[in-house]
C-alpha cells in the first residue's frame, strides 16, 4: 500500500465534491491518504456516501480517521476558530483508506493506531 | 371566536402536544431495532403486531423503517410522533464478513449489497427528521469517527439529539466513557434488551426534544 501525502493548500484550492473524487480516486486504487487538517462533517458523510456507492467485489469502503482536537470545550473551540482565521488551516490530521487492506484504525484523541489485514 | 373554540383553547393550552419524526441512528448492531420495538411494545402495546427485525448479525436492517402516529405522553404533555428506525451508519461493508459469521456466499453478497444500499437511505433520510436517539453500544470504544461525523452532521443540520447508551446490562458496558467523548449531548444508559433505563429516556426525550 503507498501512501499519499497530501498538502492542505493542494485539497483546499478543490471544491468540496473535487476533493472527495480526488481523495476516493487515490483509495480505490489502493492508496492510503493523509492530509493536514480535516473535511468538514457533511464532508466526510458524503465522502461516505460516494464510497459506499463505489462499493464492489474489490472495493469494500473506506476507513477514515481525524487525530486532532474533535470534541472541543469552548476554549479549545475559541483557540480551533483563531489558529484557522491566522493560518487558514485546520489543525489535525487526517487518514483515509481503503477497507479491504485496513483492518482496522482505532482512535483516541492523541493516537491513531492503523492495523493493516 | 365560538365558545366551542374558546372553551377548548383554554384546555389545550394545559394539554400541549408536539408532533415530530424522530430517528434512530448509530452503527450497525448497536440495538436500535431492539430499542424501537421496545417504544412500540410500550405504546401500541404487547399485542402489537408491529416488530422490527433485530438479530445479532451486523446489518440486519437494510431499508428505513418508518411507524407513524405513535404517542408518548408525559403529565400535561404529550408527544405524536413517526419514529424511523434505521440501517447502521458505517463507512465499509464486505460480504466476506457475513461469510466468516456463517451466511452463504450467494446470501452474504445479497446481502451486502442491500445493507450498502440501507446505509445510503440512513444518511439521506438526516434530511427527513427533527430529532435523534443516536444509539452507541456501551460496550464499545465511543470514540469512532463515523460517531463523530454523524454528530458532527446532526448539529450542521440543527437536529437535537440524545445518545443512548445501550446493553448497560452487559459487564463491560461504560456510559461513563460515552459521556467523557460527547460532553456537550445528553447521554441516556438503557438495556433496550432488558427493557431497563426505558423511563428516563423517555423524560429525557420530553425534556430536550418537546
């Protein structure tokens, strides 16, 4: 399995349905994607969407994992809001792949685990 | 105005009612069939014919299932509502893991391919609700993205939800750490197997969604 890295800047200049086709593309051929920052949640559930619809013998889904502050308290949230107005990035870390290599990614807030079958 | 109209507008200012449709959502296996026959015993009663299928099996419901014109009521209120049970949200499905749970080849594919077709009806039908019970089962490790970006959707959408912890009657159960991932959401313990917690959801459903 290769895995891509990806710049935020490269995935931000897409449209959001040009990233999910970008980011899927590189999955079903196997890829494991990681880029800066993360999708938004109407995003990442259409990126969902668009897998499943892809699903076939050879393609079975994706796995998708965010390392990054999720469920913030208001401060982290106000500390969330300032770092992405000042850089324009959203902090954190994102990992797709594809489900039929990736048994598994177990997640906390600090660690991401990808277990390969 | 009549008489007629003023006299029963004074008492339905007492009686309030809401009305809306109320989804069950989380992933596959987490008891939400078993949970929305437990709401339909309780209201349309034991003699109800009305059972939704559950079973131990990942994805055994594959389509939106909808009832309609259920009551739930609460002292001076009381609540009409369409309860949706739906397929589990996930983000892969391989008949291969139907085949190593003992489901014939040719049955797995089918299979796989209608519980595929039920996760995509689940997310477009976010659109159709106004609130949720997004049912987790407490044995398990919380903190998943697909839980994630299903609440994270909830919330863009304006839906109000409760969690639902459900098989707190099981040892390894830990509402406490459903709690401890999602702070900002009421989370309810229930064993919808055992019909225990079934109370409290239902003040916490008056409570949040009326």
């Amino acid at each position: 399995m290769d895995v891509k890295i990806l710049s935020f800047n490269s995935l931000m200049e897409l449209t959001p349905r040009q990233r999910s086709e970008k980011i899927l593309s590189l999955v079903k051929k196997g890829d494991l994607v990681v880029f800066e920052g993360r999708l938004e949640s109407e995003e990442e559930l259409n990126l969902t969407t668009k897998a499943l619809e892809s699903v076939s013998g050879k393609f079975t889904g994706i796995e998708i994992a965010y390392l990054g502050a999720q469920n913030k308290s208001l401060i982290e949230k106000v500390k969330h809001s300032l770092v992405k107005v000042l850089s324009g990035k959203s902090p954190g870390l994102t990992v797709v792949g594809p489900s039929k290599t990736i048994k598994e990614i177990k997640m906390d807030p600090n660690n991401l685990e990808i277990m390969l079958k | 105005m009549s008489l007629k109209k003023t006299f029963f507008g004074f008492f339905s200012f007492f009686r309030r009612k809401k009305k809306l449709t109320m989804g069950l959502y989380g992933p596959p296996n987490a008891g939400k069939s078993t949970l929305a026959n437990v709401f339909i015993k309780q209201i349309l009663g034991e003699d109800s014919e009305l059972e939704f299928s559950a079973s131990s099996l990942e994805h055994e419901t594959r389509s939106v299932q909808k009832v309609e014109k259920l009551e739930l009521k609460k002292g001076s209120k009381s609540m009409d509502f369409t309860l949706i049970d739906t397929p589990g949200i996930a983000t892969k499905i391989d008949y291969e893991d139907f085949v190593k749970k003992g489901v014939k080849k040719s049955d797995a594919k089918i299979r796989a391919k209608e519980a595929t077709q039920g996760v995509i009806e689940s997310i477009k039908w976010l659109d159709n609700v106004d609130a949720v019970l997004i049912v987790l089962d407490a044995t398990l490790n919380p903190y998943s993205q697909v839980n994630i970006t299903l609440i994270g959707n909830l919330v863009a959408k304006n839906k109000k939800v409760i969690i639902v912890a459900n098989k707190v009657d099981l040892k390894t159960a830990n509402v406490e750490k459903i709690k401890l991932v999602f702070p900002d959401y009421p989370v309810v313990g229930v064993s919808a197997k055992k019909e225990e917690g079934i109370e409290e959801l239902h003040s916490k459903i008056f409570e949040e969604f009326f």
